[in-house]
C-alpha cells in the first residue's frame, strides 16, 4: 500500500492529493465557469466549515475518469507532476476549460511540487490559486505561474482559527500584483468589527470583495440569516466598490 508524502516530506517533487476532477465553479467572481480542479490533502489550517481537514488522509486520489461524468478512478498516492499535468491535459482535450483552480487543503504547502507542475500546465490553461491568504513567502515561490489568486480572509468567528492580520496584509501585498479577489466566509455570529479587517488588508478598493455565506456540511444549505448578510455587505459596500454576497452554488447543482 502506498504510503501518504506530507507537504513537509516531499521526496522526489511527488504529492498526496485527493481529487482531480472537472466541473464548474461554484464560488467566487468565477462561479459557473468550467475549470479543471486539483485538491491537495492537507492544510495548515482547521476551519470548521472546510471538508477537507475531515477527510483523512487520501493513500489514493480520486481522479475523475471522464470529465463532467462525476465518476472516478482511483490512483495511488503520491503522484508525480507527470501524471497529474497528463490529467490536466486529458480534460482539457476533452471539453473547453476556463482555467485550473488549484485547491484544498492549502496548495501552497506543496510549493516544491507546484514549482514543477506550473510550468508544464500554463500552455495547457490559465492557473487559478484558491488558498488561505496566509503564506506570502510561499506564494512569491510561484507567483510567475499563477494568474488568477481568490484570496481567503479568516474571520474567526466562522472559521475558529486566530485572525491573522499581518499574514495577510503581506500575502495581499505579493498577490495583488496578479488578478485577485478576496473571499470571506462569514456565519451567523460575524460582526462588522470582524469583517472591518478587510479595510486594513486590502489597499485596492476596486477588487472584488466576495461574503460566503457558511453553508451546513451536513446539508448544505446557508446557516446565515439574511439581515446578517445584509449588515455586512452594507458596511462593506461604505469601503469597496465590488462587494457581492455568493453562496457555494455548486452545492445547489448537487456537482462536485
């Protein structure tokens, strides 16, 4: 049986991941685009809202056998940036493609296996970076690859993890230099005074700035009322130009 390579103990530029699929995206400025998605197993972080973190440790990775048709194949883990850029462009041949999200976990984790990969996948599609807006050191590593970055801000009240002001503050400033947009997962109990931090981190009031209702990993419906979304976006809407509020719509269409 094979055995799990952490992020910390890449041997070889191998990688575990859970999934490789193609679908739309559910989230985000982008929602309803096709996108080829690759999702790393680990992160740094235990948002209680994330999937991810639950799932354990994938010794295979569940790889989509034909795209759209939502079923899959297994692979062993650790897989090698051959395989996973031979996939990319098997979907990509297969059906028109917006770009590639990579996602988690948290991708930049894996920036040894990234510093490979990238390169061989930008003549294939346009590379898009969901992470947790934290690692600025790591993301400089590959920046020249990426085009696209959706930039998650912690709330803690949704998230159960300590705000991390300055982690921010420097990823935004690295990030901004390429497309972005900034994600806010939000519940029921987030103030305005939370989701105020986003002034001090994002410099440009013109980004799009994205409030993700948190939605039930049992169920999948929306746990935050209405006034509170309410409340937040017009506070936010005083200090940004492009404030929407987007739930995970990809949940609603039931697709991976």
């Amino acid at each position: 049986m094979a055995t799990l390579v952490e992020p910390s103990k890449q041997i070889d530029t191998k990688a575990g991941l859970q999934e490789i699929f193609s679908s739309i995206q559910g989230e985000g400025p982008y929602v309803g685009k096709r996108q080829v998605f690759v999702r790393f197993n680990a992160c740094h972080l235990h948002c209680v809202y994330c999937d991810t973190p639950q799932r354990p440790a994938a010794l295979q990775c569940e790889v989509e056998a034909i795209a759209g048709s939502g079923e899959k194949i297994l692979i062993e883990n650790p897989m090698t940036v051959a395989q996973v850029s031979e996939w990319i462009r098997h979907f990509a041949l297969a059906s028109r493609h917006h770009s590639v999200s990579f996602t988690g976990g948290e991708p930049l984790l894996y920036t040894a296996f990234l510093k490979e990969l990238l390169p061989e996948v930008v003549p294939i599609l346009p590379v898009y970076l969901e992470t947790s807006g934290t690692q600025p050191d790591k993301l400089l590593e590959i920046l020249e690859w990426v085009s696209i970055i959706a930039m998650d801000i912690k709330i803690p009240s949704a998230t159960g993890e300590p705000m991390q002001l300055e982690n921010h503050k420097q990823f935004y400033q690295v990030a901004r230099s390429r497309e972005t947009f900034v994600k806010l997962v939000v519940s029921s109990k987030t103030t305005v005074d939370e989701v105020a931090a986003t002034c001090d981190i994002v410099t440009d009031k013109h980004i799009p700035v994205i409030i993700q209702p948190m939605t039930s990993l049992l169920t999948g419906e929306n746990t935050v009322p209405p006034a509170k979304l309410f409340e937040l976006e017009s506070f936010l809407s005083r200090h940004f130009q492009d404030v929407r509020v987007i739930a995970q719509t990809h949940k609603m269409l039931s697709i991976l």
